[in-house]
C-alpha cells in the first residue's frame, strides 16, 4: 500500500531565454511567451522522454498543460512511440471523456494529457505519475493534484510529481516559488525542501 508521501522532482531547463523580462502585468509579453513553451521542440522533447520513461515504466501518468494543441501534440507524441495515450480536453463530450478516464482505470491506457479540465473532478485511484508541463500558480490546484496522488490503489507503489520549471524567467520562478509554498501545505517544509533541481540545458 502507497505510503502518505509524493516524491517531488523539480526538472529545469533553459527555453524561453527570450523571455528573461517578463512581467505578469505585460500580456504582450507573457501570452507570446506561453505559446513559445508549448511549441519549443527541446522543451517538448524533455517533457516526451521524462513521461515516457515513466510510462514504460508502468506508471499511469498525467501530463497537464494550458493549450488543447500542446495537449494534442504530446498525446500524438507519445502515440508515435508506442505508448497508449491520449488527449483529454473540453471540446470532448462526456462521454468521449468518461470512455478514456474507464480505460485509464482498467489500465489499458497509459498517459492521459490534459488541460486545466483534469484537475476538476478528476477519479483516477491508479495515478502514480503528474507532470506539470505548463506554467501555472493558481492557488490550490497544487494541493488538488497532490491529493490525487495521495489516494491508495493497491498496484501504487509510489507517487511522484514532476515539475518542469522555466527556472532562467523571473516570472516563472516565481511561480514554481508559490507552488512550493502550496507543495509544503500537504507535504511539509523538508519534504519539499528535499526536492532538489535536475538541470538539463536546451540543446
């Protein structure tokens, strides 16, 4: 049985060095920058070989992400390699959605990548694996995913919780910053304290 405890890994990276001067407050700035994330290949590529791993690996993994084309795209990714995976968004109707969610439980489907439409009333009990690939701060939603991580199923031996950090942007810092403090809520200063980076530079 799962122990209460997720394993947090902070992976940081150096796209986005175009963006060094971002200000929450400047939206010319910071939408251009966020589609520059989803479509940056080595960025992508680090977030393809991190949750492939995993997945082969046995793990039911969720990548979540703010763009239904970065969704699509990694889903089609991760299909080309073999893997069972799919794309879980809003222009799905229920029971598109409810038909992928049974196939996650059942364990026929191995990678789920969703937008921000996962993280309300998501049931996955199976969920060892969650991979925050876009930036986010909203408050709470941290703690939400680290509470699906949480829940027990009997073939979950461990949960951990990948955070892709955008580390050379201020403003993203800052984000993963905020994130932690949420992360300590549930998990605890040391723990999350514990969570040391691993830096893989862009190229």
């Amino acid at each position: 049985m799962l122990r209460k405890r997720v394993e947090l890994r902070r992976i940081d990276q150096s796209a986005a060095h175009d963006f060094v001067d971002t200000h929450e407050d400047g939206a010319a700035d910071y939408m251009p920058m966020l589609e520059a994330l989803a479509e940056d290949k080595a960025r992508n590529n680090l977030i393809l070989g991190t949750v492939a791993r995993e997945a082969w690996a046995g793990h039911l993994c969720l990548v979540l992400t703010g763009r239904v084309g970065h969704c699509e795209l990694l889903a089609q990714r991760l299909s080309a390699r073999g893997l069972p995976a799919a794309a879980l968004t809003s222009q799905m109707s229920r029971e598109e959605r409810k038909a992928l969610l049974d196939k996650a439980r059942a364990g026929r489907m191995s990678v789920l990548v969703a937008t921000s439409l996962a993280d309300e009333g998501l049931d996955l009990p199976r969920l060892s694996r969650v991979f925050l690939a876009y930036p986010s701060r909203a408050r709470g939603r941290a703690v939400q995913r680290l509470g699906r991580l949480l829940r027990p199923h009997p073939e979950k031996k461990s949960a951990v919780l990948f955070d892709f950090v955008d580390g050379q942007v201020p403003l993203l810092r800052r984000h993963h910053a905020e994130r932690r403090q949420q992360y300590a809520q549930v998990l605890g200063t040391a723990q999350v304290a514990a969570a040391a980076p691993r830096r893989v530079a862009k190229g």
